[in-house]
C-alpha cells in the first residue's frame, strides 16, 4: 500500500522524454521511478551495508526536514537630511 508523495522538480524536457520512453514500453512512468528507487536502495544496501532511513538518527528520533536558510531582502539605503 502507498502512503507517501514525493514531489521533485525537473526540466520539462527531461520530464517528457521520460514519460514518451515509459509510454514507449507501455509502462506508467510512476512504476518506473518506484523500480529504479528499489534497485538503487537495493544498491546502496549491499555497498554500503545499509540504508539509514530519515526516521532513523543517532537518537531513534525522526530528523526534521533541513531548510535552506532564507536570504533577507536587501533593504534600500535611505538618505538622512544634513
């Protein structure tokens, strides 16, 4: 049963030849991404001696999303009266 999204961001071409090749061979393109996922963990399972998985930290304790700090708007130099 599936439980969760993912949402990534790709080029729009890239994302079209994708989908066009999965079309080619009959296959949803969704099927296709959750096979290589699989092989790729399967993958690194075997050549890295496990996968850690973002529910795991050295505590047991979910890690929280990390963010990317937000740059501040730069604010324009006002000009003092002399």
């Amino acid at each position: 049963m599936k439980e969760a999204g993912m949402r990534i961001r790709i080029e729009p071409e890239l994302r079209e030849a994708f989908v066009s090749a999965c079309r080619g061979q009959a296959l949803p393109a969704a099927r296709v991404l959750r096979t290589f996922m699989k092989e790729y963990v399967s993958k690194c399972e075997r050549t890295q001696g496990g996968v850690q998985t973002a529910t795991e930290g050295a505590s047991g304790k979910a890690r929280p999303h990390a963010r990317k700090p937000t740059a501040k708007p730069a604010t324009k130099a006002t000009r003092q009266p002399t």
